[in-house]
C-alpha cells in the first residue's frame, strides 16, 4: 500500500524549497522530477495499476483545467505563456490533485477486496 502523504508532503516540500529538489529550477525539470518519482511509485505497489496512474494524471490535469498531454501540461502553459514561476506551481497542483485521486482509488480498491 502506498503511503500517499508522503508524496504529497515531498511536493509540498519541492513547492517550499525548490531548488533543494531539482536543479535547474525549471518546468521541465520538475516535470522530470515529478514523473520519477511517479515511476518508483508505480513499480513498487501492487494496490494500484499502472493505468490507474495513467488515468489519475489525465483526471487531475483535467480537474486543474488543463488537457491531457504525454508531454505534460507544462507545455500546453508555455503555449499560453505562462511564466516559469506559476508554470511549476501549477505543475505541483496537478501532482498532488493526482495523488490524492490516486489515494482515493487505493482505498477503493483495498475496501472492495476485503469485502470480498
């Protein structure tokens, strides 16, 4: 079982303090950072899939107003000509909008299989 406050508190963390986290403080940098971060996650739950991942990331980019991209959002602000600045708290928004969909889903999943 995931243990999601801790990622979210780790994003919490990068939001604080982002150059402690990732260097160069940049969007895609962070989107990077974020997306492996994901990926340790992926590989080492067995409560979740990695298309409940994939499908948590589209919901929460939706939910923040954003589409869907393989890229990532930050992309579709650089479109938009967002700066940096609120390109990565935006960034952050989404990830733990993401975490907590998936935490949502987790309990769900853990729920119906002791029902069972």
């Amino acid at each position: 079982m995931l243990i999601v406050k801790r990622f979210i508190d780790n994003i919490e963390a990068i939001r604080e303090h982002p150059g402690l986290h990732v260097q160069p403080v940049t969007p895609e940098a962070l989107y990077n950072h974020l997306s492996s971060l994901t990926w340790g996650a992926m590989l080492s739950t067995d409560t979740l899939s990695f298309g409940d991942f994939t499908n948590a990331r589209q919901e929460a980019n939706r939910a923040c107003g954003w589409e869907s991209r393989a890229c990532g959002p930050h992309i579709e602000m650089r479109e938009k000509e967002i700066p940096d600045e609120k390109i990565i708290e935006n960034l952050l928004d989404v990830e733990i909008k993401m975490w907590q969909i998936l935490d949502q889903w987790q309990r769900e999943n853990l729920s119906s299989k002791e029902k069972v």
